[in-house]
C-alpha cells in the first residue's frame, strides 16, 4: 500500500507557485511568515503531505501593487 506523498516544504512552495525559488521559500520560512495546516513552520526542510494547508502570511511592507508604478497613480 502506498504512502501518503510527501515532500519539502520549501519545495512544496515552489510547486504551489507560492515562493519564486526554494531559496525565497526558506526566507519566508525564516521570517516566520509560512504555516502548515495552521502551525508557523521553521524548518525548510520538513516533510510535508502535498495535500497540507499551506499559507503564507502577508507582510507589512509588501506592496499592493504588481509594480512600482501603482504606488504614482494611487
């Protein structure tokens, strides 16, 4: 019988299009800003079921906009 697939959570971000490489996942891991099914990860490295609720919290100083030039016209 075959297990439950598990993987990286930094990779897991990556695949989910949720981090743009498996560096910036760990930095967002880092900064306390990823939870998995509700609980702050800390490690990049856990194992995580392809099915777990991930979330990443926003930051205060990320921006609204998808670029700079928002901010001139708000």
């Amino acid at each position: 019988m075959a297990g439950v697939a598990r993987r990286r959570l930094d990779a897991e971000l990556v695949r989910r299009s949720m981090a743009r490489s498996r560096e910036h996942a760990a930095q967002l891991i880092a900064a306390g800003r990823v939870t998995v099914a509700g609980a702050t990860a800390t490690k990049a490295a856990t194992q995580v079921e392809t099915s777990a609720a991930l979330v990443v919290l926003k930051d205060d100083g990320d921006p609204d906009y998808v670029s700079r030039g928002g901010h001139k016209l708000a």
